[in-house]
C-alpha cells in the first residue's frame, strides 16, 4: 500500500483561487474555451463564440406595417376632405396586408378604414399620404453586417429569433466544458440501491453533476471508487486520459486512514493546494493531475456544495466566457449568536424573513452533513476571516438564493417541533402558490421570547403550567406581558412515552424511568416541561433518569435516537414513534397553540394562514392524522 502524505494547510481562499488561476494559465487553460457551430434549435442557454452579424437585412424589402392600399405619395396630393380623390386599383392603389412587399413605385400605405369604396374597381381618400407612412423600411429593424449579439452572450429565445431573423440558421457558441465526477468511498452505495447499516447514499455526485449542468456544462459520474490507493489512481488517470476539462475527486481528501485523493493527484501531477480556512470546506484539494485541473471535494455534503459554489461554478462560467455569478446581496440583521473560526470564511446558511420592516435572519443547523440546511436556506451569510463572528443583533451581509420578494412573503414561526407544521406550510402553499411558513425549532419557551425580541410572526408552543394546571396562557403572561396576543389552537396531540420495538424492558409508566436509559429534550421545550412535571408527580428526582442530561431537539430526533439504542425511551408525539417503527404508551393530550402578535394579523400573508386553520379540508387533513385532533383547530384560547 501506498504511504500517505498528509499535509493539510490552511490558507486564505483568495490565494487558494490564485495559485489555480496560475497553474491554469501556465497550462495554457485559463482562456475561455474554443466555439462550437450547432443549430438555433439547439442553442438556447448557449454562449456565443464570437459577434455575430445580420447575414439580412430586417426586413430586407420595404413592406406594409398595416392593411390597406399601397400607393405612391405623389399621386394622393389632391386628396382633400371636401373633395375625395379616386384611386384605380391595380393601377394607382395595391391591396396589401401587413408584413406585404410593397409594389414598384409605391412608398406610402392608406389604411383601409380611410378609404371608401364605391365600386369594384375604386377607392376613393380623404386625405394626402405622406411619403413612408405606414410602411416599414427596409432593414429597420437590422441592417445586413449590423452586429446583432456581442461575443459571451449567453443566449435568449427573442436572441435565437434575432439570429433567425436576420439570415441565420446556425450560430457559433462556447463548447461546454466536460467534468468527470469520481466518488470515492467504500461505505457508499449508488442511488437505486439501499442503504446497509454502516452504508451511505452517494448524492454529492447528483448535487454537484447537478450545479455544473445548470452552469451550462456536461458532467458525467463514473462508478464508485472504494477504499483503495490504487484504485483511486488508476480512476484518476482513466479520467485525465479522455481529456476532460475539470476533474472532481469526491471525499478522501482529509486526513484520515483512507483519505488518499492528495496521494493519487500527486502521482499524476502536482497538488497546489491541501487545505483553505474556508467553513465549512476547509479539506478541499486543488491539483493538476496529467495536465488537467483536479479538485477533491470534501465528503460532507454541506462541504460538497459549497466547494462547488466557490470553485467549481466559477470556473465553469470563465471557461464559457461568462463573468462569475453575482448573487443579490441583502443586509440582515442575526436573530442568534454566530461563532466562527477566528483564522477562516465563514460561510453560513441563513433562513430570512422579514418582521416590522426589518430583513432577519436565522442561522440554520451547522453541521457539514446537515443537507436540509441546503434546502431550507434562503440565502448564505458570509462571515470574513479574523472576524469572531457576530452577536445576535448583528449585521450579516447575505448572497440570496431565493427571490426578495418571495422572501418578503414568508412567516417565520419559531418554537416547538411539530411534524404537522409542514401539513400547515403545504396547505397555505396550495391556497397561495408565493407563500411561505418557515419552521425554526428552538423549543416552546425559546419560541416566546423570540416574539417578545421580534425576531418571529409566531410561535408554536405547549408549555404546561403545573400550577394552574393549563397550556401556554400563564407563560403568555409571564413572558410578553406588554406584547398583546392572539393565541389560537393548532391541534390537540397525544404525548407519551416512546420505546424500542417490542419494549424489551417492559416499561408500562413514568415510574419505570428508573431502570432505564432516557432521552431528553432540550431545556425551554413544552416537552421537557410536561416530563419534569410528570416527575414531580411520581416523587422522582431528575438524577434518577440515567440519560436525562441528553437533549435531542426535535420528537424525530428523540425518536431516532431510541431507534438506534442510543436510549431506552424517550417522550414525544404518537407520530414520531410510528414514523420510526417504535412502541408507544400514550400519556396524556395536550394542545399545541400558536401565539401571534396582535400587530401582525392583519398583514395578507397572516390572513392566509388564517383562512387555512379555519378551512374544512386542512382540519380533515390535520385530524386524520395519528395522534392527533383537530375539533379545536383555529379557535382563539380566551386568556
């Protein structure tokens, strides 16, 4: 076996960019690439090789711009009001409609509603023409060896009619730079085939394949490469032996026993660059393998994509003579506290919305892995290197991935967990196709004080006061006194205890907690609330629950953790233990609101999500889901 070099470094991103944009044009390859002649049918998206000029003129005859008579201007000068001159048609007067040629001589077209036609053979006018009138000249809209599009122009559908216009069949554009993508991984199984424990999905190659032929270029995937040095090699010299432009090498290129990507470009070439204080990211390789430009893409898929954000795209765009991709930029203000590596870029995933005017943004779970943060962003903060981070309140300069305006539609509720929040944002997408319901989990008392900082339209919440004995009001009291609010019930839903499939250890009650290992929900969550309650109630101590200093964050997650035997129980909904396969001893109903700001309700996007908890078919849709009622749904909770 080949000994590994392990020689990450950590270096700006602006030198990482540099020393490939050396290597590329000591290569000869930093120039855009060269045309290609294909058929307007097929070019749309395309990018023009060179100015294109008009091969004809448009149009390139002197034709009728409306129906009517084509004549000669001279022969209409005694045309007056008072006295109608008559035309002979076919002699002084030519039927034509618009788009025809005019005839020899003409130079003026009369509509027809300004003639009268006494017979067959006349017309007679009311008025002079003037010489040009109604008539489109030729060559008035391009004139041959006009230069119709500039070269870099990436092509529209008014541009192909442009071209076919003015003479035009075929058009001379950029080739499409070629990628091959290598996975590497021994844990990784293709897409039609599922996944063993210990065994993963291998999707960077569709995200990645995915970004490079929306920039306009081909990608092709080869099979999955293991664990091994000279396999990696051999796949790596196989795919610079076909010539592409660009190679991604995919995972492998950290530090760990079968990372052997740096190993395999060195054998073929020379690696630049082992390593960029970017995050998240920082393992990317670039390198030149066989004279063609490698880049080994760390396995992460958070990682993945962004790597590809900011090398691979660019890249593409220069070689297809396109200047690299500007994202629209926004001002945010940080709704958490963000650390970041004092050495690095910071790149982080933002969701936004806007709340009494202000842009705010919610930084979304972190971890490399994490991919629903890709979906679910709206945009992505960029935090300078030697910048700590910024506190919440701070400034965050944003690069957008959706549209301002939808984002200006969007209610951010943060809170409790709730699976059936996502029934509630489908629903209200169904009744109004640009709204949005953006779900942040922060816990139930977390969600409260989101409001009372403004940083939220509403918030999900099933805090159980033991004192009273009731949901939400007394906290509503404790926490926004001064905020007047709306508190509406989302549902009623059956909490309980959730329990490995067959419950092995034969857990009946809260009282058996004793004997088990638990898994706990974050502090502030109604959850946790409820379950200290019930431990109260059953005279036991929180130090008695082994496991109870484990948090999980969503009634999903407290699922899955008691699915892989992380736990032996745990509490949640009726539905998380069902969508995981586990056992489930129901404790007791709960009803889940949602509070909203008086201030906020009568903006169109509330008044949408109000007509949904009052529409019959989400209240079917919401109740014939297990563990879960919906005879209270969108009634108002007097407090």
């Amino acid at each position: 076996m080949t000994k590994r070099h392990i020689y990450l470094e950590d270096i700006p991103l602006a030198e990482a960019r540099a020393k490939l944009q050396v290597a590329l044009e000591s290569a000869g390859l930093a120039a855009p690439l060269a045309g290609e002649r294909i058929p307007l049918s097929q070019a749309l998206g395309r990018v023009t090789a060179e100015p294109v000029q008009a091969e004809l003129s448009s149009p390139h005859f002197h034709c009728a711009a409306m129906d009517g008579y084509a004549v000669s201007a001279a022969d209409t000068v005694s045309a007056r009001e008072t006295r109608a001159l008559s035309l002979r048609l076919g002699l002084d007067a030519f039927p034509v409609n618009t788009g025809d040629a005019l005839p020899d001589g003409a130079n003026a077209v009369i509509m027809i509603e300004a003639t009268n036609q006494p017979d067959e053979a006349t017309i007679q006018i009311y008025a002079a023409a003037a010489p040009w009138q109604h008539v489109r000249l030729m060559g008035e809209d391009m004139v041959a060896t006009e230069t119709i599009l500039q070269v870099n122009h990436a092509l529209r559908p008014v541009d192909l009619g442009a071209l076919a216009g003015c003479g035009h069949q075929t058009v001379k554009v950029r080739r499409k730079p070629r990628v091959i993508i290598i996975p590497t991984g021994s844990e990784l199984v293709p897409l039609n085939e599922r996944p063993a424990r210990g065994q993963l999905i291998e999707y960077n190659s569709l995200i990645l394949s995915s970004q490079i032929r929306e920039a306009g270029a081909e990608a092709h995937v080869t099979e999955i490469v293991g664990d091994d040095d000279a396999a990696l090699r051999d796949a790596l010299a196989k795919a610079a032996a076909s010539k592409p432009d660009l190679i991604l090498a995919l995972s492998g290129s950290s530090a760990g026993s079968h990372d052997f990507t740096a190993a395999a470009i060195s054998s073929l070439g020379e690696v630049l660059v082992h390593g960029i204080a970017v995050r998240p990211g920082h393992p990317v390789i670039i390198g030149m393998a066989a004279g063609t430009p490698v880049i080994g893409v760390p396995g992460y898929p958070v990682s993945a994509a962004l790597t590809g954000e900011l090398f691979v795209l660019p890249l593409l765009r220069a070689w297809l003579g396109l200047a690299a991709r500007e994202l629209p930029v926004v001002e945010a203000m940080a709704t958490r506290k963000i650390n970041s590596p004092l050495g690095d870029d910071d790149f982080v995933r933002v969701a936004l919305a806007e709340l009494d005017g202000r842009l705010q943004a919610t930084p979304l779970q972190r971890g490399a892995g994490v991919i629903t943060s890709l979906v679910q962003a709206d945009g992505l903060a960029h935090i300078p290197r030697f910048h700590e981070g910024v506190d919440r309140g701070g400034a965050l300069t944003i690069s957008l991935y959706r549209p301002l305006s939808l984002i200006k539609q969007t209610l951010m509720i943060m809170g409790s967990h709730d699976p059936m929040l996502d029934l509630l944002a489908t629903h209200l997408r169904l009744r109004r196709s640009e709204q949005r319901l953006v779900s942040v989990n922060v816990g139930s008392l977390a969600g409260l004080l989101a409001l009372r900082r403004g940083e939220a339209h509403l918030a999900g919440c099933h805090l159980f006061d033991p004192e009273t004995e009731t949901y939400n009001v007394p906290y509503l009291q404790r926490y926004l006194p001064q905020e007047p609010i709306e508190l509406l019930t989302f549902a009623q839903r059956e909490q309980g205890l959730i329990l490995p499939a067959g419950n092995p250890l034969g857990i009946v009650s809260i009282a058996d907690l004793r004997r088990a290992t638990y898994v706990n929900r974050q502090r502030g969550a109604g959850t946790r609330v409820l379950f200290d309650h019930l431990l109260t109630q059953h005279q036991i101590s929180s130090a008695e629950i082994a496991g109870y200093e484990h948090e999980e964050h969503t009634h999903l997650a407290v699922a899955a953790a008691v699915a892989d035997g992380i736990g032996d129980c745990g509490m949640g909904l009726r539905s998380a233990a069902e969508a995981m396969g586990l056992d489930f001893i129901g404790i007791t109903w709960e009803r889940f609101d949602l509070a909203i700001p008086r201030r906020h309700l009568d903006t169109e996007a509330m008044q949408a999500l109000l007509a949904v908890l009052q529409d019959d078919a989400f209240k079917r849709d919401l109740g014939a889901r297990s563990g879960y009622r919906s005879d209270e749904t969108g009634r108002t909770v007097s407090q």
